[in-house]
C-alpha cells in the first residue's frame, strides 16, 4: 500500500464563547482548523485534523501545520501509511521539529493502517479500554460564586473531573481553591490549571497557602526550568501539559520528579506515534494522564480518546472534549460523543469518523496527481 494523494483542507471552528487566555494574551472566537485527507493506492482513506487552540497559546499557528505539510507531503507521498515509523521518520528528516504540522499527518496513517486492519486504533495499538472516559471540563469562571455556578452546572451534566482555570491574582485564587474544595464531590477529580500565567514567588504563595488541601496544579508556571525551581519548596501534586513536548521533556520529568501528571495534548507532542512514547514513560514512573487534543472537532477528540483508551483507567484521570465548545460540527453524528460527560470508544475501524468533505469545501493544496 501507498500514499498516493494528500489534500488539505482549512476550516474555521467558532467558539461558543470567546476565549481569554491568562497574561494578557489575545482573546480568540474562532479555531483555525486544517484537515488531511490522504489517499492510498488501494482505494483506502485516512483523516487527520490539526488544530491549535489559537496561535497565542502555545507555539504552533494554523497557517504554519498548513506551511508544514507543503514541505513534508513529497517525502511522505508513496511511503506506506501502516508504517507509521517510516511516515515519522521521513517527516522528521524533511522538517526537523514542528510537531504541530505532523500530527495530522501521523493521525490519517494510522486512520487508514486501523481500517486496513479492521481495528479501532487503540486496539491496533495493543489493546484499549472500554470504559467510558471521564471529560474534564474547563472552568474559566473569575469570581467564588461563579466558578461554583459553573461547577454545579457541569456536575448535573454528569461531570466527574473538572478543570479549574487559575493563574490571575494570587488571593483570589487561593480564596476560589478554598472555596471549590468545600464542595468537591466524591471521587471528583479536579486540577488547578494555571496555563503558566505564575512567576515562581506567585505560583508558590498560592502552593504553600493552600498546602494543607493537597490540591493538583496543572502548569504553575512558564517553563520546566521554574516548575524545578520551585518543586523543593512545596508539596503539592503538579501536573506538566505545555512544557511537555518532547520525549527529553517526559524523561527530565521522569528522571527529576518534577510531576505526577502528564498532560499530553496530541497535536503538541506530534501525533500518536510520538505520544505512544510519553505514555509509556508516564507508566514507568507511576505518572498518571489526562489525554486530549490541543483543540478542534470531534476527529481530534476522537484520535485522544484513542489512546486514552490504551492507558489503564487507574492511571488515565480524563479526556477533554473541545467539540462542546464549538459552534459548528464538520462530522455530524458521528464519533464519540458527549453521553453524561463521558466519552464512550468508538468501535469502527480506525479513527472512527470523517468529516462531511461538503462542509469543508474544497481543498487549499493537493499533493501528488490531482
Ligand atoms: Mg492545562
């Protein structure tokens, strides 16, 4: 079998609600969202999506993954897309890191390598859990008397582990910490998400002021360097996502302690093939994982749930599913979905959904014969 066609498609995914990242970085209402659709010699297809949650967030831009695949496509076209090694491979030798403008290309491959096996991926990939996945949700509430409103909202929803967004003024968000873990539900679990917006004096006047709750914080600070600084000086929990990229970076905080948690979003570590490789770290060192994509539709939450699915439930905390917060659905009825705030496997071979190729309209750029 060979690749023997790459269209890429750009679509805008609005948001429900406008977004405001910490630190005065750019609001954003809109996802810019790229699609691939490779096509192989034996009349199978795969789907791969890339979609980062704004350029401002981390690094990685729409019309950068799309600059990307131009570059990459001619040494991808023709290798055989069930080896994803080979496909990994020629892409880092053609465009050594952008990891962003891979994963769509590492997605589609195993898409069509798991329908050439008739097996969902997760399976394909050894094996996966059919436990419906807990979805985190994303409490971007300010005051005390909202976050509880938007917590109770979630819960009747039958939300079970939650996302609480810090990282402002430093009183009050000890004073909302306090204030959440009075009413923590059973068996919830919840993480403190500061998105790096923390110095280090910040990060660990709220981490010693609330010492006593052994609360979990997710990104307290910038980089890997600040969460070792400040990591002898506390006792909480931690939680690494946006400084977890490379495998070096899950083997330092392997090696050095720095977090219980891994956060692996799948379009910043590069796909699955390359975050097979951090979970698998994470197992090792008894680090648990929460599982998502970095933003997008349903393809992406999907391709997370995938290998959320092949991490044992002890040790996957929750998903996330951006597609709830979307406006506009490009696979209507299909893949998992949000039932009582968990999503459930997708048992059709490969990814499991497709996008509505109407609703994407025609390709911006395709790679080998139109
Ligand atoms: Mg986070």
């Amino acid at each position: 079998m060979k690749i023997t066609r790459i269209a890429v498609y750009k679509a805008d995914l609005p948001l429900e609600h406008p977004y405001w990242l910490s630190g005065g970085r750019l609001k954003f209402e809109v996802l810019d969202a790229t699609f691939v659709r490779i096509d192989t010699d034996v009349g199978l297809s795969g789907w791969g999506e890339g979609t980062p949650w704004g350029h401002t967030y981390v690094a990685a831009h729409g019309p950068g993954i799309r600059a990307g695949i131009e570059t990459m496509a001619p040494f991808v076209l023709n290798l055989d897309p069930r080896k994803v090694l080979d496909v990994e491979r020629a892409m880092d030798l053609a465009l050594p890191g952008h990891l962003h403008a891979k994963a769509p290309i590492d997605m589609a491959c195993w898409d069509i390598a798991g329908q050439s096996a008739g097996l969902p991926i997760s399976d394909l990939m050894g094996g996966g859990s059919r436990t419906p996945a807990p979805i985190a949700s994303s409490v971007g509430a300010k005051t005390i008397g909202d976050t509880r409103d938007v917590m109770n909202r979630y819960r009747e929803r039958g939300y079970v582990a939650h996302s609480v967004k810090i990282g402002g003024d430093v009183d009050l968000d000890v004073a909302r910490i306090r204030d959440v873990e009075t009413h923590r539900g059973p068996n919830e679990v919840i993480l403190y998400d500061a998105n790096r917006g923390w110095t280090r004096q910040q990060a660990l006047r709220v981490m010693q002021a609330t010492e006593d709750l052994r609360v979990m914080f997710e990104q307290p600070c910038e980089t890997l360097d600040d969460i070792a600084a400040i990591r002898p000086l506390h006792s909480a929990p931690v939680s690494v996502d946006e400084s977890l990229v490379t495998l070096q970076d899950a083997t330092r905080i392997a090696r050095d302690g720095l977090a219980e948690v891994f956060g692996i979003k799948l379009n910043r570590v590069g796909g699955l093939t390359k975050a097979a490789r951090i979970r698998d770290v994470a197992l090792a060192h008894g680090i648990d994982m929460f599982i998502m994509a970095t933003g997008g539709s349903v393809l992406a939450d999907a391709e997370a749930l995938h290998l959320a699915a092949t991490i044992p439930d002890a040790h996957r905390l929750a998903v996330w599913a951006c597609q709830d917060m979307l406006t506009k659905d490009i696979a209507r009825g299909q893949g998992p979905r949000n039932r009582d705030g968990h999503l459930h496997f997708p048992e059709s071979p490969g990814l499991g959904v497709h996008p509505d190729e109407a609703a994407l309209g025609e390709p911006v750029a395709v790679y080998g014969p139109t």
